[in-house]
C-alpha cells in the first residue's frame, strides 16, 4: 500500500511508530543496522592501484613499454651494466607520468569531497518521546520530524500534522511556485506533483509547520529514484580524449611501421642483429612524445586551479577543455538564469494606473503595500542590501517593498494588531484578516483577482484587464480588497468577511533573472555559443524572462514538454535550430533535447541545480551543477561545479577552457614537431649514412629533459584576447587544424635537416662518429628550445613581446643548464655517448640552434600558413 493513500493510523501500524513519542532506541538501531544511513550511493570509487593501472591503457605508453621490454631483453644479452640505463629510463618516463595521472585524478576527486561536505544537513526528530536535532543520514523509516518555514525535508514523509503548509518542489519537479500541502488522503495514482500530504526529500518548507513520518530514506526516496536514471548515462570520452588517444594509435602505427622498415634496411646492409634491434628501437623511442600524456594531464591540471580561482570546481581534468569547445548550453531557469526570489515589480491603483515599485512610492501604492502586508505572513531581513525571506515567496516579496519603502513593521502591526485570520485556501484562492484600525475594524482580503474581483463593489472589467497584461509580461498577480467594520463580527466566516469589499489594487512580482547572466548570455552569443533555458516553469513566465536576458531571439520559438512529446525526432531535428526555450519539461524531456542537439555534433553544456536536472547534466558533454541551491545528486552527475551559483561563472569557464585548448595545440605541435624531426633524422641518416646519427637515450634525453619543461611553459601561455571572438570549434575538428599538420611538418623538416647537417659536418671534419653525435644531439635539443618561444603565437615573437612568458623564460634556462651538465660533465657526457669539441664547433652549434627563430619569423611575416 502506498503511504500517500493510507490513513495515518494504518501507516503509524504499518511503520510501527508511536505518533506521539515516535521510535524508541532499540527500533532506531535495529533500522540502521537494516536499512543503513540516509543518503544517496555513490559509484564506487577505483583505488589508486586501479588509477595507477589504468595510466597504461594509452597507446603511446603501451609502445614504449614494448619498446623498454625489447631493450631490456638486449641488455640482458650484451651482460653490460651501462645497457640497462636506456630500458630503465623507458621506464622511469612511463612510471612518472602514470604517477603524475593519479596524483591529479585524486586531487579532482578530493575538491569536489569538499565541496559536497560544505553543508551537513539536519532534522529535527522526536525520539523516546523528546525532540533533538540529528545529522540527516541517522534518519530512519519511521522517525518523526519536525519542519517550519525555512528547514530541507530531509528524507520522504507522510504529513501527519500542518499548518498553513506549502513546499518548494522545484529541485524535484521544476516548478517554482510552491505547493499547498496538507494531511488528508489523496487517490492511489495521484502523480508526485499531486500528493499533497507527501513531503519529499531535497525540497524544502517556504511556509508553515509540519509534523512528518517518515517513509522513504536514502536511495528509496523520489530523489534517489531519479538518481538511478544516472546508471543509464555513460560517460563518453571528451573531444579532446578521443582526439589525443587516435593520435597515439597512429604514431604508434607509424612507429612500428618505421621500425620494420629500419630493420629491413639494416639487414640488407647486413648490419648486426642487436644494433638492427637498438636502432629500431630508438626510431620507436624518436616517433612516441612520451610526455605529451603527462604534460597534457599538467596543463589541465593548471586549468582547474584557475577555474577554482573562479568559483568553479572541476570534477574531471578534460571537462575544462569540454566546455572551451561548448557551442550550446543548455540552463535551468529557477535559480541559475533567475535570482529565485519573488520580487514585487508593479502596483495598480484603479484610476492612478500602473506604478513601477520602488523606495519611494505614492501614498495610494503605500496604502496598498501597507494592506498587502497586513494580510501577509513570513518574515523578512535586510541586512547590507542582503535580504533573507522566510515564508510563502509571493508575500514576502509585498512585506519587503514595504520595508523598502521605509515603513516599519513593527510600527504597521502595533497601529493594526491581527485580531482573526481566515488561512489561505487553494479552493477559493483567497486569505483574509481582520485587524483594528482605531475604534474600527479593518477586513483585508488578498488572492487571486479573478475570485477576488467576484466580491467587490467595482466593475470587473478595466481590472481584469489589467491583470491579463501584468500576466503577458511574465509577472504572478495578486489583487487586494478591503472593507470596514464598526463592530467585531460574533462569528466571522468566509461569507460574511469576503463580500462587498472594496478593490484597493494589484500587485505584480516576477523571480527576476540575473544581472550577471544577462551580460554573460551576451557573451555567449558573441562567441557563437546558443544559450537555450530548459525549465519546468509556465512558458510565458519562461519566454518573458528569455526575451528579457537575450536568449529568445527574433524568430525563435517557445515550446512546452506536452507539445514535445508530439514531435517525431525527425520533426524535432527539423524545428531545433529555432527553439530557444522549453517549458513544463520532466527530465526525460531534457535528456531528449540535449541527446538531439548531440545527433547535430553539437558540444552540449547543461547546467542545473535540481534533482531533476541530474540525468541532463550526466548525458551532456559537460555538466554544470549549482553549488551553493545545487542538490547533492546534481553535483554528482556534473562535471564541473559552479561555487557561486553564477551563469556568469560558465563564461569564464568558456573563456578557460578555449584558452586551454589553444595552449594544448601549441604543445602538441611542438612536441609532435620535435618528433617528426627525430625521426626524420635517423631514418634519413640511417639510409645516407647507415648509422644512427643519436642513441636511444640520447633521444629520451631530449624528448624527456630538453622538450618537457618547455611543453609544460607553453601550456601557461596567456590566454589571448580575441579567444571568445571566435566560434566555438566544430565537434568533428581535427587538432591538427588551421595549418597547424602543415606547421609541424615544416617544424620537423627544420629540426631534422639542422640536426642532419651538424651530424656530417662534425663527423666529416672531425672524423669521428661520436663527435657528429655530440654536435647532433646538441643542436637537436637547443633548437628545440629556441623553437619553443616560435610556438607562443601565430603573432611575430617580438610583437607578443620575446620574455613575456616568465614560465618558459625558467623552463629555457633549466633545459640549457641541464644540456650543459651533460655536455661538459664528464661522467655524464659518457654515460650518454658525447665527447669534447673544439670551442668553435659550439658556437656553429648555437648558431644552427638559433637560426629557427630567424626562419619562422620570415614565414609569420609574410602570413605563411597563418
């Protein structure tokens, strides 16, 4: 039997709980041990062995362990101690970065623990017959709670007892406006929306007081219900994962092939087996950027500190990219586009017309503000322009145009002390109250106009009117009346107080939209990003505010979730384009939409705050959970989480993540340049010269040492200005696009032909094979280098100014002092197969290595692959 449609004594025997002194201690610790705490499951989390391991599921790392495997079973046969450094290096590189890995995927992890242990909330439970204030996960199915004005409902409950109830639903179902609630028996199929005597966890009391049963805890409740509508969302791979793992599979198909082909040219040159073997794997070594993984994880990981500096908590270190790429978000109204507080706006006055509200209204207005309040019940506090209401919205919204008018309220209730109140009733849509006004009495009714308007003297017409226009501008209207009395009535009643009263006038109030998110919908739209609100609200409450922050545009459509559900998929993908905001939508129908905009190759953003925007959050690319009203099942299906509750807040994020992408293209296409020339350079040696110009560790050497830290520094570049001028980038692009495939070829040609040349000039003059090394593995790191600051901007490095990155300015230095240790430090210089030169071949050396900037000056000049 369903709690909802039982009679409280049933339930009470069903639950075995005493109504008055609610469970006794053995049956609380009986509940728990059978039930376990009231809260939602998390996924199971992997242990860092389970991280770790994962690190070495990316194609590059496979191949370099293949490639340290085949150098270590050659160590083991030449039985030399100095063979064993290059396998272990290998491996010392793939170890570092899967470390690295699971450092920053703990610290992600750890961020979003504290934020969703920022609040612990509380419930007021009656135990042993005694009422005390618990953590929410000790609730168990049974308990009896205490709720007022203001408190969470900490888990599902039937009402057994209330007052004037009413509960904000919209963090379950959407809707705004607050829900009348009370004790009595509704139909078995009622909907959650129509189970009035049903309290639900993640909502929260806006009136009254409520004593509750407890029913359902934890995963059992409606919210945990949605929850599991998660495990049906997979989490897909993010553009930027997708692009980075078939850029591994094909350099490591390139690497391979290039290992087969040295190997047959070895043998056909009849070259020894093992030094067959050793090249290969050094061209294997040269073709693989073992740091791209790791300095790809740092540079995002350099993103989510920035983002955290913005009130903004990454989840997932790729979700920083994700959302750079975004090229349509998909927001809640209530309380992301809205400030998610009633807000009196209007006032009519039949006769005085329409009057703005403000702090200095007319004294007609104030009259009517003064009656409004009288017959308002809530609170309100105004400390440094910061208000808290507590209460039914719409009436607090009056008390605090009232105050703000400079009326005081202690001061309004002593001149007309309450004397009777007749308590709003959803029925007849109306509350009345009697107060004294002097030697006389003073009846004030406020509701709804079309029943208020029945029972006054006035004509109906001009007034209704009226309020048919404050509607079309999205605003929620109440009327106000009132009569004398010489007397106290004896036996007040609904038919004798509402009837020949006299029309004071309307009050209009709207949950306004935010400031900062209308400036950020304007950037949004500047940067070719379509903002779209997606929210269980009316839609002309939904389409006024659209069109009031820029997001409804000129022919752009307004469609409800019943109207939805009739499109075929084709007929939606048809309409689409031109619709801008969804109302009185489930959460089904916000997965529809977000799953249709994908089908279109559209990167899709949603934010929310509500359990039901949960799901939607999940099957988006990147979702966006509200921090602070955010509810813990929102947060966790999100990627990214804003602290401040700021639509703002995503345009920075924007902002970053573009940045971000940029800087990882100059960091791709400089260490994938890097490599190119590598390989160019044995491969080319190996057929002119039939020997390998670098040994292996010559080669890790660079890409690990002399490549990384300034890799790293050009992911710290600052973001440029024009970035949020730009559209956001297709979901199909290529990484390599806008010539950037073209540059990197020409970089590797650069480094490849400067490197070959110092190769033959040294050996050839010098006679020596290890000289042409030494002044090759020199002029291939330190151009490298020099290459580095060429990487900061399509821009002339002068215009961008030469020193402006401090990063890499550190990052040049470290990589020059370490080449020099290893250079000219003997131990060192022998352990990596370098010898001394005569003082002028190192001067060639810095000439060659500095010639690149001369080079790509001349193309960026001339706008050569611009």
């Amino acid at each position: 039997m369903k709690a909802y449609h039982m009679s409280i004594d049933d339930l009470s025997k069903q639950l075995q709980t005493n109504l008055e002194t609610g469970l006794n201690a053995s049956q609380v610790e009986k509940r728990q041990k059978q039930d376990g705490e009231n809260k939602l499951e998390e996924a199971k989390k992997k242990t860092n062995l389970e991280k770790f391991i994962d690190q070495f599921k990316d194609a590059m790392i496979i191949i370099l362990l293949i490639a340290a495997a085949i150098s270590f079973g050659l160590a083991f046969q030449e039985k030399e101690s100095s063979a064993f450094f290059e396998p272990l290096l290998i491996l010392f590189i793939v170890i570092v970065n899967a470390i690295m890995g699971v450092f920053q995927e703990n610290k992600a992890e750890k961020s979003l623990a504290a934020l969703m242990s920022l609040s612990s909330p509380k419930a007021r439970v009656i135990r042993d017959g005694q009422e005390s204030l618990i953590d929410a996960k000790e609730l168990v199915v049974g308990d009896l709670i205490q709720l007022e004005a203001g408190d969470f409902i900490p888990a599902d409950a039937r009402i057994i007892s209330s007052s004037s109830l009413k509960s904000e639903e919209s963090a379950l179902t959407g809707e705004s406006v607050p829900v009348d609630k009370s004790p009595e028996i509704v139909e078995e199929n009622a909907t959650i929306g129509d189970r009035k005597n049903m309290l639900y966890s993640g909502c929260s009391i806006t009136y009254g007081t409520a004593k509750a049963i407890v029913t359902d805890i934890g995963m059992q409740t409606e919210m945990g219900k949605i929850a599991h509508l998660l495990n049906n969302e997979e989490d897909d791979k993010t553009p930027l994962q997708e692009k980075l793992a078939e850029l591994g599979r094909k350099l490591g198909m390139m690497a391979i092939a290039i290992c087969i082909v040295i190997f047959a040219i070895g043998l056909w040159y009849g070259m020894p087996i093992i030094e067959i073997f050793m090249t290969s794997v050094s061209l294997a070594v040269s073709a693989i950027p073992e740091g791209l993984p790791v300095i790809v994880t740092i540079v995002l990981s350099i993103g989510v500190g920035k983002m955290a500096q913005r009130n903004a908590i990454v989840k997932k270190l790729p979700a920083v990219e994700t959302l750079g790429s975004t090229s349509i978000i998909c927001s809640d109204k209530t309380g992301t586009l809205t400030q998610n507080k009633m807000t009196l706006i209007k006032a009519y006055i039949p006769k005085l017309g329409l009057e703005d509200i403000s702090n200095h209204n007319s004294p007609l207005v104030l009259k009517l503000l003064k009656y409004g309040t009288l017959c308002s019940n809530g609170s309100v506090t105004i400390d440094n322009e910061k208000e808290e209401h507590i209460g039914d919205p719409t009436e607090t919204s009056i008390i605090a145009a009232t105050i703000k008018n400079h009326i005081s309220l202690d001061e309004l209730h002593q001149q007309y002390p309450r004397l009777f109140e007749l308590p709003f009733d959803s029925n007849r849509k109306l509350m009345s109250v009697i107060v004294k006004e002097g030697d006389h009495y003073l009846v004030i009714t406020k509701g709804a106009c079309d029943e208020l308007i029945k029972r006054c003297i006035e004509s109906q017409d001009e007034i209704l009117s009226i309020t048919e226009q404050l509607s079309q501008q999205a605003l929620r209207v109440l009327a106000v009346a009132y009569k004398r009395l010489d007397t106290f009535p004896d036996n007040p009643t609904i038919e004798s107080l509402e009837c020949d009263l006299t029309f004071l006038g309307l009050v209009g109030m709207i949950d306004p939209p935010r400031q900062e998110a209308k400036e950020a919908v304007a950037t949004c739209l500047k940067a070719g990003i379509k903002p779209i609100m997606i929210t269980g609200d009316h839609i002309t409450t939904a389409s006024a505010i659209a069109k009031e922050l820029g997001i409804m545009q000129e022919n752009d459509e307004a469609i409800t979730g019943s109207e939805l559900a009739t499109l075929s998929d084709e007929q939606f993908q048809q309409r689409i384009q031109n619709i801008s905001v969804y109302a009185r939508v489930s959460p089904e129908d916000k997965i529809r939409v977000v799953k249709a905009w994908q089908k279109q190759n559209a990167i899709v953003s949603m934010t929310g705050d509500g359990v039901n925007d949960a799901p939607a959050l999940k099957a988006s690319d990147i979702g966006c959970a509200m921090g602070i009203t955010g509810t813990d099942v929102a947060k966790g299906a999100a990627d990214l989480t804003l602290m401040d509750d700021n639509f703002a807040t995503i345009v920075a994020a924007v902002k970053q993540g573009r940045g971000i992408y940029q800087n990882i293209r100059k960091t791709v296409g400089y260490l994938l340049g890097t490599n190119i020339g590598e390989v160019l350079l044995v491969f080319v040696a190996m057929l002119v010269f039939k020997q390998a110009p670098l040994l292996s560790m010559q080669l890790l050497w660079v890409n690990l040492v002399t490549d990384g830290m300034p890799a790293i520094a050009l992911g710290m570049e600052a973001i440029e200005n024009d970035v949020m001028d730009e559209s956001p980038r297709p979901k199909d692009e290529s990484i390599f696009a806008h010539h950037l495939g073209e540059r990197i070829i020409l970089q590797g040609f650069l480094f490849g032909g400067l490197s070959l040349f110092a190769f033959w000039f040294a050996q050839t003059t010098l006679h020596s094979l290890t000289a042409g090394r030494t002044l090759c593995f020199m002029v291939l790191s330190l151009s490298q280098v020099f290459q580095s600051y060429n990487m900061r901007s399509h821009l002339s490095l002068f215009k961008i100014g030469v020193f402006t990155n401090h990063y890499l300015n550190k990052a040049a230095l470290v990589s020059f002092a370490l080449m020099a240790i290893v250079l000219f430090i003997p131990p060192l210089a022998t352990i990596f197969g370098l010898t001394f030169l005569p003082f002028s071949y190192y001067l060639i050396g810095l000439g060659l290595s500095m010639s690149p900037i001369l080079i790509i000056e001349i193309f960026k000049f001339f706008h050569i692959l611009h």
